[in-house]
C-alpha cells in the first residue's frame, strides 16, 4: 500500500501507539469534532469552540485556529526560540513542522512532539 509522505512521516514517529492513531484521525477529520458529529446527525446546543467560542468546533480550529491552540503553539515555538507561520491545514502543519536549523533527527523527535 502506498502512503503519501506525510502518512510515511507520521507512522515513522516514535510515539505510542494511541498518539499515532490519534494524530492519523485528525489528518483524516475522523475526529468527534462538533462539526463532524452535527454531520451525523447528533444534535448539539452549539457548533461553537467551548475554548473560544468564536469558531465552528472543526478539527482544524480544534487543534489549530482556536486562540487556546495558537497559545499553545506559540508557547512550544518560543520554548524552542524560534519563528514560525503555521498553517491550520493539518496536513499540511505537520508536513512543515519541521526546524531547517535543526538536524534531521531532532526533526523526528519535533514530529514525534507534534504527534503527542
């Protein structure tokens, strides 16, 4: 079976088993978002992000675009000292979630952080 490069990435990374299946479920939006769940018929009071409130609760603004998850990024990029743009695609994040200061195999253990 072929994967795209980001799958072989993924699957590469030195996390445990459960943070890889959970990080291929929001590359896939197989993630029990609100968006996702309402998509399925479940009715909800609210499509709204509980964190910020601002965004409809998609795997995207989950994990990327909600104002509690940029925190959370920033916090990690500045612990390291660095810059960064960071898409809210998920495939596209963790395919360009790599350091070009650093070597490959800290790149691995950066990817294996994004997985966790």
């Amino acid at each position: 079976m072929d994967f795209s490069p980001v799958f072989n990435k993924l699957w590469s990374c030195k996390a445990v088993l459960s943070a890889l299946f959970t990080a291929w479920r929001v590359l896939e939006n197989k993630i029990a978002t609100r968006v996702n769940l309402e998509r399925c018929g479940v009715l909800l009071e609210s499509s709204l992000c509980c964190m910020c409130g601002k965004e409809e609760k998609s795997h995207r603004n989950l994990f990327f675009a909600c104002s509690f998850a940029w925190r959370v990024w920033c916090f990690c990029f500045k612990w390291l000292g660095v810059s960064f743009v960071s898409h809210i695609d998920p495939s596209s994040n963790f395919a360009q979630f790599r350091l070009s200061m650093f070597s490959d195999s800290f790149n691995d253990v950066w990817s294996t952080i994004w997985v966790g």
